[in-house]
C-alpha cells in the first residue's frame, strides 16, 4: 500500500502553508479550504490530510466549522488532526465522516488519552509524532519535550498504536527535499507511517515508495503541490492499493 496525501491546513479559516510550521510565516493559498479540497479530488486525489492549525495551538479544535464543510462535501477519505485532546472530539470529528483522526499533543502527554482512544477507535486513530533534529515538538511545534522519540514509540507499541505521521519540521514548507534519514526510527516496527516536511519532488516521492516494506503507507505533500513544484497528477500514478 502507497497512498498519496494533499494536505489542507486551516488557520483563520483559510487554507495557507507555514514555514518550518511558525504561524507567523504563513502563506494563503485560498480563502475558502473545502473549494481546495475539492480541488484536490477533482484533480485525482484519492485521500485528503486536513489539520486545524489553529486547533493544534489552542489545543482544541477551533476550525470545526470549515472542516466539517470539507467532510460533508468531499468524498474521499479524510483523516483530520489539530487540538485534538479529549475523546469527545475524537468521536465528533469521527461522527463528521473523518476516515481517521490524528492525535498529536494529546498523545504524547495526555496521560491515558491514547491508549482510551485506541480501546475505543482502533485503527482509525493515527498519531502524529514531529521532529526537529531529534526533538519533538508538540502544541502546534511551539513546545519542545523531553521525552525522546524512543519513549515514545514504546508507549505507541504498548498502547496498541499502528499507524504513524511522522513530519520533519526543519524541512516542512521549505521545498528542501525530504531527508529519509529522520524517519529511520520508524521504520522496520510493524506501524503503519505516513512521511511529511520536505517532500518537494517525484524522487522524493519515488524514494519513499521504496520504503513500503519496511512500513511507509504514504505520504504528505503540501507546499510543493501548492508552488507547482510537484503536480498531483505526476505522484497519483505511484500509489498502490495493496
């Protein structure tokens, strides 16, 4: 299985790209995130990544409204993240016709939070663990922890975790190329990983889909789709449903 993700980011309501994930450097590529949604399934996308930027911050879900327009509309499968912190949102967002929901500060250091949201959801929860040069980071990447990403991936594998985003935050927005170097710990775990940050080229693209036996699922692509640097059309055709 290879799965190909246009990432849609809301913040203030509008679909933008941050660099290295700093709010205060965003760029508005539309006004309205469910037309670029549907933009991106008109164009042959198969599954969409959606992420409250806003949400992530404040720690709870602030774009709701905009999200669930794109899950209401489009119909491809939808996995959403940001601020997601408390069960309640988990099952809404799930309710809202989200295919998956990904949990990122909450799982991290939300005390039982994970493994209750695995009990009660399964496979449909993902978790987002994001680096900058082997910290992670969580609230939106303005928070560093010290927990490291070994603690983190043995609380993944005893809570029954099987799916994995993985962003390297250095390289996220920057049209740098992604660095499969960071995702080495990932890999060979038995989890499900998605790859972001960086992923500007059909090399990038083509480098990753080699790493599916040793568990990438797929990847997200975002600012190199929105620049034109990359085109959905060119990486749709290296996706594998099996």
């Amino acid at each position: 299985m290879f799965r190909i993700y246009p990432a849609v980011d809301i913040k203030d309501g509008k679909c933008v790209r941050l660099y290295q994930g700093d709010m205060s450097k965003e760029t508005v590529f539309s006004e309205n995130p469910r037309e670029m949604a549907l933009a991106w399934q008109d164009q042959g996308a198969k599954y969409l990544h959606v992420v409250d930027l806003d949400g992530a911050i404040e720690g709870k879900p602030v774009n709701l409204d905009a999200i669930g327009s794109i899950l209401q509309r489009v119909e491809v499968p939808v996995q959403v993240g940001g601020g997601i912190r408390r069960m309640e949102d988990v099952a809404k967002l799930l309710g809202l016709g989200a295919d998956r929901v990904i949990l990122g500060s909450g799982a991290i250091v939300g005390d039982d939070f994970l493994e209750r949201a695995i009990d009660g959801f399964g496979s449909r929860i993902l978790v987002s663990i994001d680096t900058k040069s082997e910290q992670v980071a969580i609230s939106g990447w303005t928070e560093m922890v010290e927990i490291t990403v070994w603690e983190i991936l043995r609380r993944l594998i005893h809570a029954g975790a099987n799916g994995i985003i993985h962003t390297d935050i250095l390289r996220d927005g920057t049209l740098g190329g992604y660095d499969t170097a960071t995702l080495e710990p990932f890999l060979d775990r038995n989890f499900r990983v998605i790859a972001a940050g960086g992923v500007t080229t059909l090399q990038d693209v083509t480098t990753l889909k080699s790493l599916r036996k040793r568990g990438v699922e797929g990847v997200i692509i975002g600012k190199a789709l929105y620049s034109n640097e990359l085109h959905l059309a060119d990486v749709l055709p290296l996706e594998e449903d099996t």
